[in-house]
C-alpha cells in the first residue's frame, strides 16, 4: 500500500523484548484503575523521548532505538467502568497518534486537586508532549492575533451618561471622551426607557450607524491597505523591479501592518458584511431613591459603545462604574471606565479562519484549537525573552515546539503564579480588566457568528411562545409565506417564516423590563440567521418607543422591541405581533397578501399533483402530513429542551434548519428555473463519473423532494426578494473563492452517505474520491464541517473500513490517519466508536502484513518504510 502521507511512528515489539516484558510483568502486580488493567512495565514502556534532531521517537526502555513502544489509552472512549476493563482485558487499546504525556497544564494527580486521574483526560488530552511534526496536519498561515497590541482600535468608543430632569425630560449630562454626531436628546430618550422609574435596574440594547464621511473615509483606507498588499504580492512574484520607488515605503507599512505577506492577509476571506460596521450600545439604568430629589428618586443610564458585537462582556464593569457615578458625578468617573476597558489584552487571543470558526461554532470540545493558544504563548514568551521577529513569527508557522504551560484554573497554575495560561475553554478567551483596583474576569467569545450580538437564550424564546401553543393552540390568520404548515403552524416557524420573508415583526413587552424584549430581538435575529445568513441585525431595533415610530416605519423588514402597548392597537405598523406576557403572535389583518410568482406558477404547472399542496399555506385546503418537515424539526427541538441540552446544542440544531433551507431552495431554483444563483458549479474532478459530480440537497427519493418542495415553495418564493437573500449570495460567491476544496461538492457526498442507501460501486467512487482530494489542512477542515459532531462527526466515512472491496478499506484507513493528525480532526476521531478504531487496526495491520511479506521481510527485524508500521499487541 502507497501512502502520500506517512502514518504515525509506531514501531514493532521483537519477539526478545516481547518475552523480556512479558516476565517483568509477571513478577510485578498489575495497576488497576485509570489505565484499564496497564501494567507498571507496561505504562513505563509507554514513555518517550523526542529527539528534535531527527524528529523520530525512541523509548526509554533498555531495549535502545529497536524496542517497541506501548501506545496510549486515552484515545479510546470507555464504555465499561476501569474495575470492568481490567477484569476482562489486559490489553490497552491503541491510537494512531504518539502517546500524550501530562504536563504541568493540568493538576498534579499526586497532589490535593480535586480531580485526579492515571492518564490524561479528555479536557487536557490535547496537551501532549512534543509529536512528530506533519506539515499536513497544521495551517500553513502564520497564527496571528485578533486583536494586536499597540493595535489602535479601542476596543469602547464611547461611553454616555443620561438622567431624567423632571422639568426637561432625559437630557445627555456626559459623553466621552468627544461627543458622538447625532440627536443628543434622542440617545437620551433610548437611554432611558419609558417605565424606567418603577424598577431599581434595568438593560437596554440599540444599535447606532456610521455617518456617510466616516464610512468614506474608512472605504479610503481599505481601499489603500489593498493596494499596498497588491503591490507585495506583485514584488514578491517578480513583477516589479527592485528599482521600484515604493519599495522602502511598503516594507515600512507592512511592518506597521503586521502582515508581511498577502498569504497572510484577510482579503483571503470573505469578510460578510453590508456596510460599516455597527456601533452596539449596551445601556443599564439604576434608580436611586432619594427623598431630597423631586419625585423622590434620581435616575440615570451609563452606555458603553462598541464596534464588538460580544458587548455583554461589560455588563459587570457598567454596574461597578455606574454606582461609582452616582457617587462622583464628574468626567473623571467616566475616564477611569474607559481607560480600563480600553487596555484590555486580547493580544493573545489567535484570529481563526472562516472553516476554522465554522467548526469552534459548531463543537463543544473544549481543546478544540488549544494548539493556536499554545503558540500565541510561545510567541509572546519569545518576544519577553527579546528574540528576533523573525524567530517570533516562525513560531507562528508550526505547533512544532512546545513549552511548559499551566492551563488556566488547574492547581499547577495557581501555585506557579504563571503569566501565561491556556485557556480551560477554547471557545472563550479569559482575561481581566482592572477597575477601580478590583480585577474583573471577562471571558470574550473567540468565534462570533454573523447576526450574533450580546447575550441572549434562543431557548428562553421558544419556551415564551411554545408553552402556550402546546396547551391550547389558536389558529393563525392564513398567510402563505407565514402559515408554511396551516393554520396551526408552530408560532417559532411562524416568527422564522416572518424574518426570512422580510415582515415587520415587532416584540411587545408590556410591563416588562426594556431589557427583556432587547433579548427576544437579538435571539429572534440569531433565530433566523442561524449563523449563515445575514440582513436581520442591521434592520432590527432592540428597543425603541413610540416617539421613534416614523422613523421606524421607513424601515422595511424591521424586527423591533417595545413596551409601550399602544402598537397592539395599530395592526397596520406591524405585520407579525409577539406578545411576551401571554406568549402569543399575531399575523397583522393589515399584512399584505402573498402575490403569485413566476416561481410558484412554474412549479404547480410542472407537477400539477403536487399543486394543492404548494397553495395549501394560503388556503383552506387542510395540510395533512408534515411537507415542510417543520413539525418534526420542532418537537426535536422541544425534546431536547426538556432534556436539559444546553443552548448551544439548540443553536446547532437551528443553524442545520436554516442550512437545509437555503439547500432546499437552491435545488427548488434549479428545478423551476433550471439555475439557481444559490449555486456555484464545482470544478470537474473527474469528468464522467456521476457518483461524484453531484451537488445540492440529498433527499432518499424523488416524491420526498416534491413533497417537501411543495410544502415551503411559498416560503421560498418569499424569501428570494429579501436582502437576506441577496446577502447570501454575496457571500456565497465569496465562500467559493476562499474554499480549499472546489472540484467536489463535500456536503452532498457526505449526505448520500448519510441518507441513502448506495451500491458498492457508488459508495466506492466517493470513498476514493474523499481519500484523493481531501488532503492538505484547509481541506479536511472543509470535510468535517460537512461532518460536524452533531450529525455523528466521522461515523459515515470511518464506514468504508468496512466496504466490500479491499482498496476502499484501504483508502479510508489512510484518510482517517490524515484526519487523526489534524489539529481539529484528532477530535473527531477521539469521538469515533470502538468498534471502527478496531476496524481501521485490522486493516492497517493487514495492509502491512502484505507489504512486509511484498518486501521480503522474513526476519522480522527489518525496519518499514513510513507509513507502513503497526505495533502488535502483548498477549
């Protein structure tokens, strides 16, 4: 077997060590617990020393560089009790990878940590001693820094104060450190919420847009910053001479720009967005009761601005700044806050790329990418120690070296008062902000989905309408593109079904705090996107009042929160109504009716038996069944609410509905139009070959797509008009540029692996092709965003271990062992079940077995070429 990529340095036990083990292991007892029935010569076998000389592995062992090495455990997911497995089983299971040896990143087993264990868990597993380094396995971009120091942004813009005169209204009393361009008395009025008096507390949320001049003026220097990257590129490519008078100039701005290269810069990935960026203002309002004051109380409203949309991070720094005001209502309090927020390190927290946050996103690994953590460390101790640059940004280049870190929380940090840790959690980066002298934890968000602002629980908004739908549902008013599943639709479709068709829609929160209805305006907006979309946050309003409804009602499509009950009464403001308190919607009697569409037209006349079916959302006609699926999709979602799956899970599960919509209605344009603008055509990878020149939605059958067609045409139809739509496809064409992988379409081979059921020869051209094309780093990160954890991670591909034809088998185990070394794959594969990992070592050790006998191995003692070696068990 020919391998492109060597496998894991595993090497093979003599027969003479074999034996010499064997009797140290009857003469010493066997170590129960942890290690599953490992004995102490065993686990001491196990231990290595890399040689950075020759990248190679030998053991301590007195057997020198030909004795064999134990594999480790901890790659193999328990499912007996460790007393079960030592009784039943001696052996330890193995891993493709070198075996991981703890290291002071997480707690002392022997100390009095509260967690101990005999091997590595599954949390740290990832925090390994050095392995052999594969190219392959690692992004060939320097890891930089989201957020660079001496970067000039600020990470707080402005921070407002506002109180209430009982004489003038909300007035602005301070902005700092300048004042922001705009109606001071209409940020007072949305600094201060109506009803803000009766509660001691309260949260507000709303969103500020650029003026022309500035946008101008920022498009400018993109614009420059791109040509400075252009003319790099052209130098380094030898289109420009050295003469070049720019030469000097450029070198210094590239400097300055901390991007030396234009492999290195963002214009490889699609930045998604529909103009400048937001400024989001978080509010809190405090109600200080104070019998010298008229009315007897004094209220104001501290605002932090941010261009980050992950601005929840400064609610505690808001409450201690705010109580700190009413004690000193000067500027000062207010330099003090922004000074604080502003020198927050986020230096070492790594920029991901667009797969790589797709993936963070989508996993609950903790570890996931502690590897770019890891290095962002090394770099930074490389810079304290004053080494060069250029040996600073070669660290950046592989995950090669490997330091002696704490993780943050583990004993061993706490003690060692360590600088640097790794984070407990890779999906948040922990720093602190010192106030006031007090240090303030802030965990910040490393990936951030597009439409993802502030802190909000999309489950807490299914359960506001979803209860009282459950006990006694109301018909909804027919709509076609809202009522997708009759009159009865579930009220969270109906409010989905309202933001993909671009209703106004507009949450009611009478007697609630601002805050409260701020959230179901975000969660609402996270709701629809899924993390793919765009066109919801830039139109929504998370609080406003009904001094604001004419500039409101120029807005089209927009989702705004409210509190003020007068709007229930004026149906033809909104199209769709949430009432919070009772948990109910309303589809406006003032909406305007669907029209009928070209689209629509096309496709009743194409499939005339399918024609009740497309216009039953519109009419009388009773939808038996579930067409669209919804019902379904939504009782999963409810299941899994009640069984205490957290929030992420939810969003995953949201995320997948609106990726299969988007899919639905690429394959619908297809089959009514005969193109679809959702679709970019893959490259040819091998022309002829139709089990791999597929694209698109997989259904099991042809009547299951007509159906499921019929049942969201409306919606469909609906949504193609709307500037999420048009967003998507700016995105789309910019997704395809950045893809690794284009000559084949991952996700519609992964899902007729997933939904149908092949013949040997079709699932045989996709497993080679999956094993050809899905190599380098970029590419596999593409295939398992195809394969996420949520839709069994690796289980469909690591079933070609078991495909009747012994070339695929073959050619599956090699594309597992390449994702075994990926720095995000290894997950994946940890994840994969017993019953597989021993599919792929039968097949492995078969393969070599024949390779060995091919090369005339008859001694035994011969050493394999890479790739070709597997270590036998100690019976």
């Amino acid at each position: 077997m020919a391998s492109s990529l060597p496998y894991s340095p595993i090497y093979h036990k003599t027969r003479a060590t074999k034996q010499a083990l064997q009797a140290q292991a009857m003469q010493r007892p066997t170590t129960r617990g942890g290690n599953a029935g490992i004995t102490n010569t065993e686990s001491a076998a196990t231990s290595t020393n890399f040689h950075a000389n020759n990248g190679t592995w030998s053991s301590n062992g007195s057997g020198g560089a030909s004795a064999a090495r134990r594999t480790s455990l901890s790659s193999f997911p328990s499912s007996r009790s460790p007393s079960t497995m030592s009784r039943h089983s001696r052996r330890p299971s193995r891993s493709p990878n070198p075996p991981m040896i703890a290291t002071n990143r997480t707690s002392d087993p022997s100390s009095t940590s509260k967690t101990t264990s005999s091997g590595i868990s599954s949390q740290h597993s990832s925090l390994s001693a050095p392995r052999k380094y594969n190219p392959d396995a690692h992004p060939r971009r320097k890891l930089r820094s989201q957020y660079p120091r001496g970067d000039v942004e600020n990470h707080v813009e402005y921070i407002l104060v506002a109180s209430f005169d009982i004489d003038k209204g909300p007035i602005m009393e301070h902005q700092y450190p300048v004042a922001i361009t705009g109606d001071e008395h209409m940020l007072a009025e949305l600094m201060l919420p109506d009803q803000a008096h009766v509660r001691n507390q309260d949260w507000t949320i709303f969103f500020l847009h650029k003026d022309t001049s500035q946008e101008e003026e920022e498009a400018e220097l993109k614009e420059e910053l791109r040509q400075r990257r252009q003319r790099r590129k052209d130098r380094a490519a030898g289109l420009l001479g050295p003469d070049d008078p720019d030469e000097e100039n450029d070198a210094e701005e590239a400097e300055m720009d901390g991007d030396s290269s234009s492999e290195d810069s963002d214009d490889s990935e699609p930045e998604g967005g529909e103009g400048p960026p937001l400024i989001y203002v978080l509010n809190l309002v405090n109600t200080k009761q104070d019998k010298t004051a008229k009315r007897g109380a004094v209220v104001k409203a501290m605002a932090i601005c941010t261009r980050h949309p992950f601005l929840h991070i400064y609610k505690p720094l808001l409450l201690l700044a705010l109580e700190e005001y009413f004690k000193s209502p000067h500027p000062a309090t207010l330099a003090l806050l922004y000074d604080a927020v502003n020198t927050m390190d986020l230096s070492l927290m790594p920029r991901l790329g667009l797969l790589e946050r797709i993936l963070l996103q989508a996993s609950d690994n903790k570890d996931l990418f502690v590897e770019k953590f890891e290095q962002m460390i090394q770099m930074r101790m490389a810079e304290d120690r004053g080494e060069a640059p250029e040996d600073v940004l070669a660290l950046g280049e592989s995950p090669e070296h490997r330091m002696d870190l704490t993780r943050n929380g583990t004993k061993a940090h706490v003690q060692g008062h360590s600088q640097y840790s790794v984070p407990r959690d890779t999906h948040e980066f922990e720093t602190r902000v010192m106030y006031n002298g007090i240090p303030i934890p802030i965990k910040v968000p490393v990936a951030v989905s597009p439409e993802t602002v502030g802190d909000f629980s999309l489950i807490k908004l299914i359960q506001t309408f979803a209860e009282p739908h459950a006990k006694s549902p109301l018909p909804f008013t027919l709509h076609a593109h809202l009522t997708t599943g009759g009159a009865h639709t579930h009220p969270i479709i109906v409010l989905v079904n309202a933001m993909l068709t671009q209703k106004r829609v507009i949450f009611l929160g009478h007697n609630r705090p601002s805050g409260e209805v701020a959230e179901a305006v975000l969660a609402a907006c996270a709701l629809a996107s899924g993390g793919i979309l765009r066109g919801f946050t830039r139109h929504a309003f998370p609080y406003t009042d009904l001094s604001k409804i004419e500039d409101l009602l120029k807005v089209p499509g927009f989702i705004a929160g409210v509190t003020n009950p007068t709007f229930e009464n004026h149906p033809e403001w909104w199209d769709v109504l949430c009432d919070l308190p009772t948990g109910r919607m309303k589809i406006s009697n003032r909406i305007e009716p669907a029209p009928l569409t070209e689209g629509m037209a096309n496709f009743m006349q194409q499939n005339p038996a399918y024609a009740n079916a497309a216009s039953a959302a519109s009419t009388s006609i009773t939808v038996t069944g579930d067409p669209t699926g919804d019902q379904a999709f939504m009782n999963d979602v409810l299941r899994s609410m009640a069984a205490r799956h957290g929030e992420g899970v939810i969003r995953t599960k949201w995320r997948d509905w609106v990726e299969k919509f988007t899919r639905i209605s690429a394959a619908f344009e297809e089959s009514v139009y005969g193109a679809s603008a959702l679709y970019i055509g893959v490259e040819e990878a091998e022309p002829g070959n139709v089990n791999i020149s597929g694209h698109g939605y997989v259904w099991s059958d042809d009547a299951s797509r007509l159906k499921e067609m019929a049942g969201g045409v409306s919606r469909i139809e609906g949504w193609r008009n709307t500037r999420s739509y048009y967003s998507f496809k700016q995105d789309l064409g910019q997704l395809y540029n950045f893809r690794p992988l284009k000559s084949l379409d991952l996700h519609h081979l992964h899902d007729r692996l997933r939904m149908t059921k092949l013949t040997p020869a079709a699932s045989r051209e996709i497993y080679m092709a999956l094993s050809k094309y899905t190599r380098s780093y970029d590419e596999i990160c593409q295939l398992l965003t195809v394969a996420p954890e949520s839709h069994a991670g690796l289980f469909y591909i690591a079933l070609g271990l078991f495909h009747k034809e012994k070339e695929v088998r073959i050619k599956v185990v090699e594309l597992l062992e390449r994702i075994s070394e990926h720095e995000a794959g290894r997950h994946w594969w940890k994840a994969l079940s017993r019953f597989e990992k021993l599919a792929f070592y039968r097949i492995k050790r078969e393969a070599e077995a024949e390779m060995r006998s091919k090369m005339g191995d008859r001694n035994g003692f011969e050493e394999l070429p890479p790739g070709m070696m597997v270590d036998r068990r100690i019976s």
